[in-house]
C-alpha cells in the first residue's frame, strides 16, 4: 500500500468513526456536505480523494477541526513555516494553508461569516 493510499485510508476511517460518532447515516453526511453517498462510501473506503475544501465541510459537518481528520503523522511531517511549502504559493495561499492545517484561522472565521 502507497503512503498515499494508505494516507486516504486513515482520513476515511476517521470520518467514518466520526460520522457514527454523530449517529449520522452516509446519506445525511452527504447531503449536509453536498456530495453523494457513494461518495462518502468511497471516502470511508479510502478510495476517493478528498479537494481540501471538501475536508473543511466535513470536519465542519462532524463538529471536529480539519486536523481531527488527519492521521497525527500527517500532521508532524511538514513544517510549514519552513520551506516545505509549494515552492509557487504566494503569501496569501501560504497563509491559508497553514491556517487550514492548524484547523482555524482566518478562513474559518471568513467561512462562517460569510
């Protein structure tokens, strides 16, 4: 198993320990965060990837910070205030980034304001 599978393998176990945890069904989680059941299926599964604002909806919709999401390996490995970054990101996207892995910041403030 690739790191990266074994990665969305991790991520799909935890929403779904999570997803039973909040006694809700594949389908209502669907629903609440615009997808399809299958796809909350394939994402418990590790079979489908996750676009990053997708995680935000569902850590929002399973009342957890994008990091309960993430296997605490995940977590450790890049430093992001180093140059582990995307060599292109610009400021503002450096920002958000760090601001979605810590699991708050400025974009959560913004998502619920607006």
């Amino acid at each position: 198993m690739s790191s990266q599978t074994a990665l969305y393998s991790q991520i799909g176990m935890r929403i779904r320990e999570l997803r039973q945890k909040n006694e809700l069904s594949q389908t209502r989680l669907a629903e609440i965060v615009g997808l399809k059941r299958t796809s909350i299926t394939n994402i418990e599964k590790g079979r489908q990837k996750i676009l990053v604002h997708t995680l935000w909806d569902l850590a929002e919709a399973l009342s957890v910070k994008v990091k309960d999401l993430l296997p605490a390996e995940a977590l450790e490995t890049p430093s992001l205030d180093t140059g582990d970054m995307p060599k292109d990101a610009s400021g503002k996207e450096r920002e958000w980034l760090r601001a979605v892995i810590k699991g708050g910041g400025e974009y959560a403030n913004k998502k619920k304001a607006g």
